[in-house]
C-alpha cells in the first residue's frame, strides 16, 4: 500500500465582530421626559408611591408579625406522632378582592424568613383532589431551592413525605395558603384537610386560609369531622375603610403633596371604591390617572409644586405658556375685579408687562399654598367637632366632610352645616369642653399667624365656657298682688315665654358657635375653585375621569369602526360625513358600516359584492364567482370573522349562506 498524507486546512474569515467590544445599543429616551410638566409630575407620583408603600407596610405590620409567631410557635413543638390536627390560621381579609395578592405575596415574603417550605394554592388550578395534590407538593418540594427532577404529574403526597424524610428536617413547617377559601369546591377541601391529616404524624403541616367574607364561612364549608382536624387561630386585617383613610390622610389631607382632587373627580374615586371593590391599589390607580390628566402636555401644571420651587419654576415658563396662565378663568375673573387695576385703566393693564404678572402670580401660588394649609386644619377642626355628634350629619370620616366642601359651593348654607350647629348647641359643657381641647389640639402645631390667632380666641372661649354658670342669669315672676285683668295676664305670659331665659353657659356656648360659623369655617372652609389659579393645583372634571376609569366598551368599539380617524390619526381616513364609505377606510370598517345598511339577515354574497364595489370597482365586470381575486375574497372574510369575534353578528341557523345581525 502506498503511502499517502492527508492535510485539512481551516480557513478563518475575520469578520466584524470583535470579541470583549460590543457595540452598545443607544437608548433613545422620549423627549416628554424633559418637558416640565413630566418632571412635575413625576416628582409627585414617586412622593405618593413612597407614602403609600409607608402606610402598607405599617398596616400589614401588626398582622405579620401576629402570623409569624403563629408559625414560630408551631414549628418549636416537637412534632407528635399521634397527632393529627393541623394547625390552621385563618385570615379575614375582607372583600378587598384586588388587593388580596399584594396581601398574600407579603405573608409569603415574610413567612420564608422561617421556612422555604411555602405553597400557595389558587382556586382556579385546583378542580379536583389530584390537581390540589400535585400542586401543593410540585410547590413544597421546588420551593426548597434543591435542584429536584421530580415531575408534577409524579408528585404525590408519599413522594412528599419520602422526600422531605431524605433531604429536609422533619420539624420544619409545611406552610400551605389557600387565599380564595371560598372559592375552592367544599369537598375538595374536605377531602384534601383529611388526606393532610393522615400524613400529620409524619409532617408538619400550617394551613393559612383567606377568607373574605367571615368565619361563618369556614363552618359552613367543612363539617364538624373536617374542622375537629384543624387547631384554628383567627387573624383580623386591617379594614379597607380605615386603609383608605390612611392613605388619604398622606396624600390628598396634607400640604405636601400639592396636587389635590376636588369636586365631582374626588366623589368619583370615593365611590368606585365603597360601592364596588374596596381596593385601595384600584383607588390608588385611579388617582394616578386623575393625576397624568391634570399634568399631561401642560407646562401651566409644572407650577404645582412645594412654595420654594415656585420662582425657579415660573423663571422657565414661556411667553405662550404666560398666556396660557392669563387666560384661566379664575386668574381672568381676579384681575377683573383685582383692587391693583382701576376701570379707567383697562388699555394700560392689558399692556402690563409680564415680569409684573410673573410676581403677581408667584404672590397668587404662595396664596393658594397658605389658602390650603389652613383649609386643612380647619377642616379637621369641623371634623373633630361633627365627627361624634347624633345621627353624624357630616358624616364620620374626614373624607366625607372633605367632599361635602370641595363638592358644593357653599358649605354654610347646607343643610348639614346647619344641622351640626344646631346638635353642637345641645352639647354639655363637659363635652363642648373636651371637644375644644381636642381642636386646639389639633392647632397648636401650626405656625400660621391666622391660625394662632384663632387659637387664643379659642382659648378665651374655654376660659369662658368654664367660668360660666349653669344657673339662670335672668327670671320674672308675675305677682299676684297687682290685679292684671285676663288680656293684660295673657299678654304677660307670652311676653315672658318669648324672653329666652339663658344661663351664662348657654350665652357662652351661643357665642363661641357663632365665632366659629361666622369667622372661621365660613371664611376658611370655602370650596378651592373659587380661589385664584386653583386650577394649577386642583383636579375636578368628574366627567373625563370617568371616561377613562369606566369607560363604554361598546361606544369606544362604535366610535372607532365609524371614524377610524380618531385613532388611526391618518389624513387617508378623514371623514367629512361618518356614513360616508372610503376605499381607503381599513376592511373592518367598511364591512361595519355596510353590516349597518343590511337588515335582520345579510347575505354573504351581496355583502361581498357591496365590499368589492367600494375596494376594488374594476372586480365588478367579472361574472363568475371563480374570478374574484383571492387576496380580495381572503380581505373579506377575514374582516367578517373579526365583526363576528367582536360581537356583531353570528353565523345564521336558518340560511347558511346568511349571518345574522345582533345590534
């Protein structure tokens, strides 16, 4: 055999691609992240995010630490072999469904710091015994940061148990949370309590249930042989009603956050969420889209903002954006009847230049900041004093009193108002007192100098109200010795019925309510919008707001398959008549408007025909059904099937070449 060689060359190609030097990606940031009104309003929505994580934290702090020591405690006893109760923990977390995850991911968050060994069990991935099985144990066993090759179809609870005999300490605890209890089907759960239970003398197990509604529940899904399995502790959250308050009390009760909700957009919030979730994230949500309305693609906004950025602010406005400011209808209507422009000189403050306007309205921001300071702590001073009377006709929560002012347009001429007064004159003097410490209370931490001089008229009141006597200062007795005839008697007694006789505590007390209505709620209490440049700081259109949180659906799909211009924002799809029939209109659109000229039944064919008459007009010389261009006849039918997805018509049962129509 001859010799011979083999020789294989490798040819390398050097390319552009460099090892250790890749090329970095530019990010191309918006350009509305520098506009003024984004940096305004994103320094608000960061400081609200901040105060709501705060008010969170704090609220599920005491009820963490409640189910953290449950836990600690059932994993200190030892675990007894002929035990078979399961210790169980049930949380009322009210009917807050929205915010039942956020709950949920703390305690699991928090729990872990004890034990890995945590599964969370969803109702709707649990329709019968094997599914809940296989994904409590799939959950157990993966969540114990082992590398584990176990299969979910494999997981069983005798795979459980050996597997935690061979990899895991035995006194550690199981913790299994179901947060929907309610909506697991009853004998699932009663047949999953008793399996548990049967492998207690070998695991230990913590069951955490969620439940919304209350613990009546609880009994009225498992029987009395299920229950007698579970050593049971309740838990109580913290009710949403009180959470609400809480987060208003940080962002819409407080001088910090400068943007403010008022009017019908406020109510609105309010009552999403008392009438239909009760979700403070959904509340929270809503605000935030109250917020981006206000501040969107509008410089004017950016002046909204805390007293000592304002003059850096204004230095930054445009010319257009001043007149943007003069034109504001509460800034027209000051300096209409402002006391700085006389009526013979209209021609000359038109003229007025803007460096005399820009220190005009850095006066008027200030105004507003200190104008809002004290509608607050006089609105709690009204709440303090309404909050506990009978029957409460201002309502109990500051909220409530909040919405009444910031809703009407003059407090004291409410019936409520009125009414509170009126209860307020009934009051003892030991509880008229104790109400007025708490007020002052509430006032001495203020620095205003018109608030601390309420408060020394305040205290003088006290002094007052506590000096006076409860005895009648004035009396008149008729005598009998002077003969009065029967008409001069009965002129006496209705003259002496109509001279109120009063105590000086009663004069004391008619005084300090008339002090309060007349020179302190009817002067600080007055709604925000009657406040010059109030629409810098304050959001009230109810009407856009709703459209945006509960918006119609049905019209939204209307509007766009009519004028597809409003959305598409095309010059190709402008409309000078909504019936009008474009051929430059999207196939979805002209096969809607079309549906809208037929009747009750449409005929596929017809309805074809009509469509390639406005598309495609040259089609109409073809006769024969086979010449009608695919792609043409493909556009058609996928259109069709995008009106029937959308709920327009239906496949017709009677002719099967027709649809039906269903608006």
């Amino acid at each position: 055999m001859e010799d011979f060689s083999l020789s294989k060359g490798v040819f390398a190609y050097k390319g552009k691609y460099k090892i250790g030097k890749k090329k970095k990606k530019e990010v191309i940031h918006p350009e509305y992240l520098k506009a003024p009104w984004y940096i305004a309003f994103d320094e608000t929505c960061q400081y609200i995010d901040e105060v709501v994580e705060n008010v969170t934290s704090k609220m599920f702090q005491q009820i963490m630490s409640d189910l953290m020591s449950f836990v600690r405690a059932t994993k200190s006893n030892s675990l007894n072999i002929s035990s078979q109760e399961i210790a169980t923990a049930i949380l009322l977390t009210g009917v807050n469904v929205p915010d039942h995850c956020i709950l949920f991911d703390t305690i699991v968050s928090s729990l872990s710091k004890i034990t890995s060994h945590i599964a969370m069990v969803w109702s709707r991935e649990c329709n019968n015994l094997k599914t809940i099985i296989q994904e409590t144990v799939y959950q157990l066993v993966y969540n114990s940061n082992d590398d584990c090759k176990i299969r979910k179809s494999q997981c069983t609870m005798r795979v459980l148990k050996e597997y935690f005999e061979e990899n895991h300490d035995l006194e550690d605890p199981l913790i299994i949370i179901l947060p929907d209890f309610e909506s697991f089907i009853t004998d699932v759960l009663h047949d999953f309590i008793l399996v548990l239970s049967s492998y207690r003398s070998t695991l230990k197990f913590v069951l955490i249930f969620g439940v919304a509604t209350t613990l009546h529940a609880v009994h009225k899904s498992l029987t009395y042989y299920v229950t007698s399995k579970l050593v049971v502790q309740v838990f109580h959250t913290q009710t949403q009603v009180k959470t609400l308050s809480d987060v208003l009390e940080s962002t819409v009760f407080t001088s910090t956050i400068p943007f403010k909700l008022i009017g019908r957009a406020f109510q609105l919030l309010t009552d999403i969420f008392l009438f239909y979730d009760f979700s403070v994230d959904i509340f929270l949500q809503n605000y935030k889209l109250c917020m981006i309305q206000h501040f969107y693609d509008n410089n004017i906004s950016s002046l909204c903002c805390q007293p000592k950025d304002i003059k850096k602010r204004i230095s930054k406005l445009t010319e257009e954006n001043i007149a943007d400011i003069k034109n504001l209808p509460s800034i027209v209507k000051y300096l209409k009847s402002s006391s700085e422009i006389s009526n013979g000189d209209e021609e000359h403050s038109d003229k007025k230049s803007d460096k005399k306007f820009t220190e005009l309205l850095e006066k008027l921001l200030n105004d507003f900041h200190k104008f809002m300071d004290r509608f607050l702590i006089i609105l709690r001073c009204l709440h303090c004093l309404s909050a506990t009377l009978p029957g409460s006709p201002m309502g109990k929560q500051l909220r409530e009193i909040y919405t009444k002012v910031v809703y009407i347009n003059n407090l004291t001429e409410s019936s409520e108002y009125k009414e509170c007064l009126k209860l307020l004159g009934f009051l003892s003097k030991e509880e008229l007192l104790s109400k007025l410490n708490s007020v002052i209370e509430i006032i001495k931490k203020s620095k205003d100098p018109v608030i601390e001089k309420i408060k020394n008229d305040l205290d003088t009141y006290i002094e007052m109200i506590q000096e006076a006597s409860l005895s009648t200062t004035s009396s008149e007795i008729v005598s009998l010795e002077k003969k009065l005839s029967r008409i001069q008697l009965k002129e006496k007694l209705l003259q002496m019925s109509q001279q109120q006789s009063r105590t000086a505590y009663k004069q004391a007390q008619i005084d300090l309510i008339n002090y309060l209505d007349q020179k302190v709620f009817s002067v600080h209490l007055i709604n925000p919008n009657r406040v010059p440049a109030y629409e810098i700081f304050c959001y009230s259109d109810g009407t856009q707001a709703k459209q945006h949180i509960r918006g119609s659906l049905r019209a939204c799909v209307h509007m766009g398959l009519s004028d597809p211009q409003m959305y598409l924002d095309c010059a190709c799809c402008k409309l000078e008549n909504e019936d009008d029939i474009l051929c430059t209109l999207p196939d979805l659109s002209i096969i809607y408007k079309l549906h809208k000229e037929s009747g009750k039944q449409i005929n596929m064919y017809d309805w074809l025909q009509a469509f390639l008459t406005i598309v495609d007009p040259r089609s109409q010389s073809k006769q024969n059904k086979d010449d009608i261009d695919p792609v043409m006849r493909y556009r058609f039918f996928e259109a069709v099937t995008s009106l029937v997805f959308l709920g327009f018509i239906k496949v017709s049962q009677r002719k099967p070449d027709h649809v039906k129509r269903l608006t």
